[in-house]
C-alpha cells in the first residue's frame, strides 16, 4: 500500500494541478510568479550537479540540430497546404529547451547537467536563429532582437547557478540545512503546473482564433511533433543518455514560443504551443510515475 500511495501519489497530483488550471484558469493573473518558483526548483537542482571539464557530451549539438531541423522542415512541409499551419508547426518546433527540464530530469534522478547543457545551447542558438528566420517566413516586417528573447532565459538560469555555486562554499553543516528544502520542489512545481495550465487555458478562451477545424489540425501537428521531438531525442542520446536527451528535445521552452507568435505573427499560430503545454505535461507526469514504479519494485526485490 505504501508503494501503491508513492507511485500514484505524484502523478495524481500532477493530473490535479492541471485540472484545476484548466478549471480556474482566472489563476493565470499569478503567473509572473513562475519564473520566480522555477529559480528556486534550479537552485536546489544545481547544487547536485557536478560541473567537471567535458562533462557534457558532444552529442548534444545533435539536439540542437534536430531542435532546428523539426521546425523548418515542419513549416516546408505544410507550407504546400496552409501557411498558418505551417507557422504553427514551425513556432512549436522551434521552440529550445524547457528551463524546467533540468528540474523534471531532477525528479526522476537523471543526469541535470546534461539537460542544463541543452537549454543553455538551444535558447542561445535559436535566440541567434529566430530573428534572421522569421523575416524570411512572415515577412520582413517581423523584427525580433536577440537580447529580447536571451535576457529573460540568462536570468532565470544563471541567477540560480550563481547562487548554487556560492552555497557549496559553505560549511558542510549549512549545506544540509539548505538542501533539506529541496523536498519543496514537487510542491512548486505543481503550483508552476498549475498556473502554467490555468494560463493556458485562459489563453485558449480569450484568443480570437478561427475555426474549430484550424484548431483541431493545430493540435494535432503540435502533437504530432511533440511525439517526433521526444523519440528523436531518445534516438539521439543512445543507449546511456536516452532519457536526458529525450527531455532536452522534447521539453520545450512554450512560453517563448507563445511570446513570438503573439507579438510578431498572430494568436492562432500560437495555439502550437499552446497545445504543447498540455501534451508535453502529460508526458512528464507518465514519465515521474514510472520512475516511481521502477524505484517501488527495487526496493520490494531488496526486502
């Protein structure tokens, strides 16, 4: 019963959370808090990471590679049929990797440097890249700065690094006292989900999108790539890093996407994103319930 309760637990709260985001979606007044929440969660996620010269593999270049290559080749494929679709596909795809993934990688006890490698890459790369792509796809009125999209992303992840970094000078005594916080870190990140959902549904209600078609095709390309970005990214990573890759390329930093779209294209190509929101949460709250099984049948097999 005991194993039953950890497995479901978490998950169960997962799947509540996002229900009442979509239910009270009113709660998305709060989400300047996010950010805020998330600096916490990676600040006691960094202190576990071990930062050692060549410690991030090279194969990561190839998640930024297929981080651009599933979007531009998503755009020209659609291109042929709805250019809408297209730049949905294309927003969804190019969006880098999640600042929150080094905190789910964290939950299930896989490799944080690895994805911390990813989202620093990516959201660098594609801040370089969007820019000079997006004149090309929407045409040249479109003008993206660079240091727009890069600062909010600098912050949020060096600011907790920083920090983390610092707090391993101190006395090994302090340290502990600080890490006993770690344990609050599924709680915020339910709180994070919860508002995340909430503003994405309220985001769903108030856009002034066209048909529930359109919708309907949006959501399927978004999931279509949302299912291409995570096996792709396990391909990627091999047999000793599948789950750390997968993660990097399938968990996508949505809000910028979202913030592109809204502010240089139009609210129906950011319903890609949108929708990736929900499928890419679903897919982490499967994920934290088999790692969680995996650790109940260990134990049951050691007692």
């Amino acid at each position: 019963m005991k194993n039953l309760l950890r497995i479901y637990s978490k998950v169960l709260g997962l799947l509540v959370a996002m229900a009442l985001g979509a239910l009270l979606p009113q709660f998305h007044s709060f989400s300047f808090l996010i950010q805020y929440l998330l600096m916490v969660m990676l600040f006691f996620a960094f202190m576990d990471v071990d930062f050692q010269p060549g410690s991030f593999p090279k194969n990561i270049l190839w998640v930024l590679l297929a981080n651009l290559t599933i979007a531009f080749m998503g755009y020209w494929v659609l291109a042929y049929f709805n250019n809408s679709l297209a730049l949905a596909a294309f927003i969804t795809g190019i969006a880098p990797t999640a600042i929150t993934a080094p905190v789910i990688v964290g939950f299930i006890k896989g490799r944080v440097e690895y994805v911390l490698a990813s989202v620093l890459l990516t959201n660098i790369a594609v801040a370089l890249v969007v820019p000079f792509a997006l004149p090309f796809l929407v045409g040249a009125a479109a003008r993206v700065s660079v240091w727009e999209v890069l600062q909010p992303v600098l912050i949020t992840m060096f600011t907790p690094l920083i920090l983390a970094r610092l707090a391993l000078l101190l006395p090994h005594g302090t340290q502990a006292v600080i890490r006993k916080g770690k344990r609050f870190s599924f709680p915020l990140w339910m709180i994070c989900l919860f508002i995340i959902c909430a503003k994405a549904v309220d985001f769903l209600r108030n856009s002034p999108a066209g048909s529930a078609q359109i919708l309907l095709e949006i959501a399927l390309v978004s999931l279509v790539i949302c299912v291409i970005n995570f096996s792709v990214g396990a391909l990627i990573g091999g047999r000793e890093y599948w789950q750390e890759s997968s993660q990097a390329l399938g968990q996508k930093n949505n809000t910028f996407a979202i913030w592109i779209a809204l502010t240089f294209i139009n609210p129906l190509v950011a319903m890609g994103p949108t929708f990736y929101v929900l499928y890419h949460n679903l897919y982490n709250s499967f994920q934290i319930y088999l790692f969680e099984k995996r650790n109940a049948l260990k134990e049951q097999v050691q007692e």
